[in-house]
C-alpha cells in the first residue's frame, strides 16, 4: 500500500548508482536507501538534479519507481521528479510514475524553454490535472531560470493534488511570505543544504536535501531537534554540517555528493557522462573537506525517540 506524504521531515533527492559499465546499479542503490529509511527520512524522491535526471532514460526511471516502491514503499512515500522539455512528456512520465506505484511527484518548471507566466501555470497545471498523484513544485529560478511567483501559486491552488513547494530561491524570507500568502494550503520544504536550519527555524515543514545521501542521521537529528524545541542542540550540529553542506550548493553537487556518499561508506563515484567524477586539486579540495568532518563528527543524541 503506498504511504501518504504529509510534506513534514527529510526527504533525500537521493543520488542515482551506476555501474562501471553505465547501467543502473541497484546494489549501490539498496545499500544507500536502507540506510536512508534506517535514519528516520520522511520519504525519497527519485531523478531529481541530484539524480542526473536529464541523462535518465523513460526506462530507467521506471525502474527506479518499481524497485524502490517495491522494497521501501510500505514503509515511506516514494517520489519521482518531473523534468521534461514538453508538456506531453511531462504528463506521460507522471503517469508512468503513477502506474509504477510512485506516492507522488515533484514538479519543474518546463526545462530549456523560458517558459513566462501564462506559460508556467498551464503547464504545471496540466501535468497536476493528469494525475491523481500529490505534487511538490521545485522552485529554483537561481538554477532553472523561471520562478514561480506568489501569482501563480494563486493560480496553482486551484489544483488540489498541488501541495507543497521546494523553496529554493535563496531569499529565506519566501517562507514567510509563502505562509503569509497562503497560510497550510502550500507546504513549505526548504531545497537549499546553506539554508536548511535557518528555514526550519522561520516555520518551514520540512527539507528535501542533498548531504542527507551522504550524512543522514545528521540531517535527520537536526530536524528532530528543531522540532522538540532544542534549538542550541540542532545549532552546534549545523555548525560543524555546514562546510559539508556547502558542497551542495556548486555546478558539481552531484560529483561532490556522490564523493560524500563513498567517504562515509554508503554510494559510489560513478557518474553519467558528460559529468566525470573529480580530479587533481578540485577533488582533494572536497575530500579535504569530507576528511576534517568525520574527524570532527558529532555524536548524536537519541533523536529518533525526541
């Protein structure tokens, strides 16, 4: 039975494992995954950025969606990012996530075209009018060029299945404005590692992360703790996360994360051409990074039973 999301918690845009020969790797995958939901995160969501959506086949996410949902979809909400170049492709992916056992769907603007407003609303509007599935709207004009505006989430209400926003405009005080604006119609989940405390703190439901693929009982503890009120406690752990997190916010987030993954013993390396995994003095530069932080790492309470 698929798990309802109820838009509070962590949820990982988790990395996508390939093999050396470039094949879906759900060895690697599994390994991660586990340790994700052992954890505590909220739910996953599947072919973000993070997870190299542009360079997945129709295929391959669909295999994703039906191996994921078949070992942890009785245990969490699983979700599927949309991020095509039209809308009939949009909408025809959403419902093979759907059909595939998908709990949900975060949503992108349409990609390459710069889509104006009219234009937006009609097409996030169509794929939500084509599914029954519940969707998150990924907001990051910073990396995608178009925001969506508190205008058009005016309009995007009128769909029901439109739930919740990734924020991830960088201007922290969109999560008052959207709370403001919009008051429990719009769940609010921070997209953006630099400023996951500081959103959960202005009244943010939650964080879909990045580091989490790597650092996740981390991730999850700050939430937990921000939540039982013990705000110095998440604080001193977001301290000593940061340098880690700002890892996310760089044209090469996926080969960083992905290296994260390999430091703390949960992913691999390998990645999808054109990217290629990093090199010389970039590469020692993050590891040196990955290194003082668990040297450095902090012992968590017992956040799971806060």
């Amino acid at each position: 039975m698929k798990k309802a999301i109820n838009w509070k918690g962590i949820y990982p845009a988790v990395t996508t494992k390939f093999t050396q020969n470039d094949k879906l790797d759900f060895v690697a995958i599994e390994k991660n995954f586990t340790t994700q939901v052992e954890a505590g995160v909220s739910g996953l969501i599947l072919g973000g950025t993070l997870g190299e959506a542009s360079t997945l086949t129709k295929d391959e996410k669909s295999d994703l969606v039906k191996f994921t949902v078949d070992k942890y979809g009785d245990q969490l909400p699983i979700l599927l990012n949309i991020a095509e170049q039209t809308t009939n492709d949009a909408i025809a992916t959403a419902q093979n996530a759907e059909k595939a056992g998908a709990s949900g769907l975060m949503l992108l603007p349409p990609m390459r075209y710069a889509a104006d407003h009219r234009e937006t609303v009609s097409y996030l509007k169509a794929v939500a009018n084509h599914t029954s599935l519940p969707i998150i709207i990924y907001n990051n004009p910073v990396d995608y060029k178009i925001e969506v505006t508190m205008d058009m989430f005016g309009e995007l209400i009128e769909c029901p299945n439109i739930q919740a926003v990734k924020e991830s405009t960088r201007d922290i005080s969109n999560v008052t404005r959207i709370r403001n604006a919009f008051g429990e119609r719009i769940k609010i989940l921070t997209g953006v590692d630099t400023l996951g405390l500081e959103s959960l703190l202005m009244g943010a439901d939650g964080w879909v992360a990045g580091l989490v693929c790597a650092f996740p009982h981390e991730t999850v503890a700050i939430y937990k703790l921000v939540q039982a009120g013990l705000y110095q406690e998440a604080l001193a752990i977001y301290r000593w996360f940061l340098p880690v997190l700002e890892l996310d916010v760089s044209t090469k987030l996926v080969q960083n994360i992905k290296l994260a993954e390999v430091a703390t013993g949960i992913g691999t390396e390998q990645v999808r051409a054109p990217r290629l995994p990093l090199a010389g003095e970039e590469r020692e530069q993050v590891l040196a990074i990955l290194h003082n932080a668990l040297a450095t790492r902090p012992k968590l309470p017992n956040y799971l039973n806060l």
